[in-house]
C-alpha cells in the first residue's frame, strides 16, 4: 500500500509542476503549425462611381470603346479583378444616386433595360445590380464571378456615357485611367467631391 500512495504522490507532483502549479518558471510550449491562428480575410477592394463628367473623366478604349464613370484608383478605367474577389461599390458623388448594373456579358447594349431596383444577390454575375446607392453610400462586399461583364448606371447610362467593362479573370489587372475633364478638379481622397 505504501507504495501505491508514494506513486500517486510522485504522479500528482508531476502533473502539478507540468501544469505551471508549482510556482516554477518554464516558457510555454512553441504553438503546434495547425494550432496557429489563420491570416486574416483580405480585406474588401473598391469600384468608385461619378458621373463621367465631373473629376473623373471618359476615354475610349480600342476594344470596349467609350467608357467613363467606374474606376479602382482615381479616374474612369476597365476594371479588372481576379474571380472571388470581394468588392465594395462606393457612389462618390454626394448629390447624385449611381448604379451598378451587369448590362451584358457581350457588348454594350444600345437600348438596354435599365433598372435601378436591387438583383442578384451579393455575387456578381449576369443579371446583378446594386440598386440605387445614394450619395456617399457603398454596399457589399460583393464577391465577383469570373466572366466579362459590361456594366452601366441605371441612371446615367445613355445620358452620360456612364459605363465600363469590368474582367473577372486570373491575373487580371485594371486598365489604363482617363484623363480628367477640362476644368475640372482632382477628387479629393479619391472621392467625395
């Protein structure tokens, strides 16, 4: 019996000390690779809208022609992400509502159905549309589909050339930016005019 109890007693003292209980100072085991925490979600990217006549400007692309009105850095361009990229929409203009609507998956449309009402879900894909977003508002994060997608505003569309064509392909990247407008001024932070 006696030396059941004095191997208990030794076995407690082991399980205390490795349990940090005994007041000693060991450094904490490394954490196993599976046990690290994951890297962390990329964060949303951006399509900033305006009507191509203010600070961000048009040009005409040799494929798509006119486009104006969409950008991921400053001024209008072809849009161009990787397939499940994760994107805001953001109207840059305080006073004007702006769409995002998929027109085609073809070509610019010449009469197209417009719609400024809400589709599709939060994936980008034939048929979707934001809606109207306000001034100032985004919505999102909308995750993208591959494909070619020619979009317009419900809005601004056959008024004011307000279009582009947005690629959802590997390795694609945005195109050229257009000039400015005569007169008009840079956006300030990318936007908020």
């Amino acid at each position: 019996m006696k030396r059941l109890e004095v191997g208990l007693a030794v076995a407690a003292s082991a399980l205390f000390a490795a349990c940090g209980g005994g007041g000693g100072s060991t450094a904490p085991a490394a954490m196993p690779a599976q046990m690290s925490n994951p890297a962390p979600t990329a964060a949303p990217q951006v399509i900033h809208m305006a009507l191509p006549t203010t600070a961000i400007g048009t040009q005409t692309d040799p494929t798509y022609g006119l486009i104006g009105g969409y950008t991921q850095q400053t001024y209008s361009q072809i849009l161009g992400f990787v397939p499940g990229a994760r994107v805001m929409i953001s109207n840059g203009e305080a006073a004007l509502p702006h769409t995002l609507n998929v027109l085609s998956q073809t070509a610019f449309p010449t009469n197209p159905a417009l719609s400024t009402a809400a589709s599709g879900g939060s994936t980008l894909a034939a048929g979707f549309a934001t809606g109207a977003i306000a001034g100032g508002a985004s919505v999102g994060p909308i995750t993208l589909s591959a494909g070619l997608y020619y979009i317009g505003c419900g809005f601004h569309y056959t008024t004011n050339a307000m279009r582009t064509v947005l690629n959802v392909a590997a390795n694609a990247v945005p195109g050229p930016q257009a000039t400015p407008p005569p007169g008009a001024s840079a956006p300030s932070n990318g936007f908020g005019y």
